[in-house]
C-alpha cells in the first residue's frame, strides 16, 4: 500500500532515551525540560526570538485569534485544509473568502480589497503546499487598512522567502507539527510572536490563563504540548534537513517525469522561495479525468489525496460566498503520494497511470 505520505519516524531506540528521560524525571507536560529544549532548538532553526508550543495547529491559529484581539471577520483563503476556516468559525469570527490565484493555489491579492468592510478584523494569509504567499502585497493592504495578517504557514515549515525565514513575515505565523508533516511532533504546533509581551501572553493563554500557583489572571485553554510529543519532535529535527532533501528527489522524479503531459500543470512556485517538499500536487483536465485516475491508483492500492475538496465556500456552517477559481482547482487537484522512503518502482507506477489517464 502506498498512503499520500508516511509519518517519518526515527531510529526507536533514539526516542526511547529521550522517554527513559521522562519516565527518570516523573515531569511528562507543563513546560517539561524536553519542551523548553524544543522550542529553544526550533527559535534557532527557524530564526525567531518568539516561538511557543502548542498541542496542535488548529488551537494554535484559535490562541492567534486571541492574541489579538480578532472579532467581525476575517479576510482568508477558500483554498486550504479545513482548520483554517473551522478555527474562525469556533472563535465566532467569520470567515470572509477571497479567491485564489489559478496557478500559485494562494490567496489572490487582488481580490482581497474587494471583501475587506467594516467589521474585518485581520488578513489570514495560508502557504498553501509551503509555497508563500505574495506578502508584500498582502503588507500593503494590511498598511493601508491597518489590519494584522496571520499566516497559517502549517505546510511551510523550513522554507524561506526572500532569503528569511517564512517564520518572521506577518504579525504572528503558526505551525502545524501533525505526523503527515514534513516537520512532526505526532500531533503538535507553533506559535511565532513578534513581542515579548505576545510572548508572554500566549504562554498564559495555552495554559488555562494560569500565572501563579493560585492565581488565573486571563482567559485560557489547554493547549500545551507534552513530553513525549517534544521528544518526537527533538528526534526528528535532528533529520530534518535529510527528509526535506529526500522529499526533493521524489519531487522532481515526479515533475521530469510528468513535464511533457500537457494535459497537467504542478504549482507555480514563488521564485523568491525555497521548498520544503511536504506536497506534490497535480491539476487535471476536468474532475471526471482526475477521478479516473484516483480510482485506477486505488485499485492498485495507491491512495492520493483531494487536498483541499471542497472548496471550503462550500461548507455548511459559512455564509454562501462566491469562489469560482478556488471551487474549479478542488474539484482537479490531486497530491500524489510523497515521502522520503517512496521507492521508484512505485513512483513509476503513478507516473504511468496519470500519463495513460490523460493522454
């Protein structure tokens, strides 16, 4: 069987010292001595002074939303993995769609002005596929209407835009650390700050708003990561740059494989950009080639993934909005399956159906 991706796990007996460490010190969550050591090794490699953990990267965007202060709606993108809007529609913020550019699959800067009214409280900017978003656009609008911009960069970890790292653009960024991630903590998140005081905030607030032993000075939650996720987490960012460099022959496999079927197209990616590898995604024809295709790989027991269908304008608990672009790519894209270990013999075998299927 060949699944869209496979959790990279470390050498066994690696993680099981790290959990001989938990077991010696009885400390298994609340800013255990792994966690601390996490998010100092995580500050470093992605260049940031202000990173904190969290226990996923859906209750990382809702501790965003906290921080600052978002009420009204929010300006987003209807072309991305459902947590981005559930997360808004959880915190009563309403999620109002900008479509997508066709080619790039990101949050088309020219049609934000056109949503943003009185009640927008923010701009929430996903890389969708760890490919940045415009941000210099998107700084200008938020300049102009002196709106904050959150970037759901949970497909992005490692990357850099412009030479920095994807971490420092906008006012706060988050991380998803899920075990289908190219970065993993099993389940885990990350919140990037810009302050000391933001810093200091999110901190109480993943924390039930707990700041002394008996004193509850904000409103909060249990968002907190634990020791045995950190300890996944400190095993696999020793290899991380060793998966992401394993990802990039898989990846271009794909693409030189595939380059010459006109009848497909892969992402346009920002050139200011690296990648870390985390998708291979490919837009077919019309959606009855692409479910051809699915079917025919299914039965060879090969599972792509539709990511994202549906579109998420399409969801029964938001405001019916128009999405045409983002709606067409949905219903045609598909990511094919992606990870360090893929062997060519199986590669092969995609390539051959998607060529046969489109040609």
């Amino acid at each position: 069987m060949i699944n869209v991706t496979k959790t990279y796990l470390p050498i066994l007996e690696k993680y099981q010292g790290y959990v001989q460490k938990i077991f010696k010190s009885g400390w298994l969550t609340n800013n255990g001595e792994l966690t601390l050591e996490l998010e100092k090794r995580l500050s470093e490699y992605l260049q940031v002074p202000y990173l904190i953990l969290t226990s996923n990267g859906t209750l990382a965007l809702q501790i965003a939303y906290r921080l600052l202060n978002l009420k009204g709606n929010v300006v987003t993108t209807p072309f991305s993995f459902v947590a981005t809007t559930s997360s808004l529609a959880w915190e009563n913020i309403e999620p109002i769609f900008a479509d997508i550019d066709p080619l790039n699959f990101n949050i088309f800067t020219g049609n934000i002005e056109k949503v943003i009214n009185s009640k927008t409280s923010a701009l929430l900017g996903v890389h969708v596929f760890g490919n940045p978003c415009d941000h210099k656009e998107l700084q200008k609008i938020s300049n102009q209407h002196n709106l904050p911009i959150i970037y759901d960069a949970a497909h992005a970890f490692g990357v850099r835009y412009n030479d920095k790292s994807i971490a420092t653009l906008g006012d706060v960024s988050i991380f998803s650390f899920h075990a289908t991630k190219v970065f993993h903590t099993i389940e885990g998140g990350a919140i990037i700050v810009k302050s000391k005081e933001l810093y200091d905030r999110a901190k109480l607030l993943i924390n039930f708003g707990i700041s002394g032993y008996d004193e509850v000075s904000d409103i909060g939650i249990n968002a907190k990561m634990n020791e045995f996720q950190a300890a996944m987490g400190l095993c696999v960012l020793d290899e991380v740059d060793y998966i992401i460099a394993e990802r990039e022959k898989v990846f271009n496999k794909y693409v030189n494989s595939l380059k010459a079927n006109k009848n497909i197209y892969f992402q346009q990616i920002n050139p200011l950009t690296t990648s870390n590898y985390a998708y291979c995604p490919v837009v077919f024809e019309n959606e009855e080639v692409l479910l051809k295709v699915k079917s025919k790989l299914n039965s060879l027991d090969i599972f792509p993934r539709r990511y994202f269908y549906p579109s998420l304008e399409k969801l029964n608990y938001v405001r019916p909005q128009n999405a045409p672009i983002a709606d067409s790519i949905s219903k045609r894209i598909l990511c094919l399956p992606l990870f360090a270990e893929l062997e060519w013999s199986g590669q092969k075998r995609i390539i051959e159906v998607i060529n046969e299927y489109t040609k």
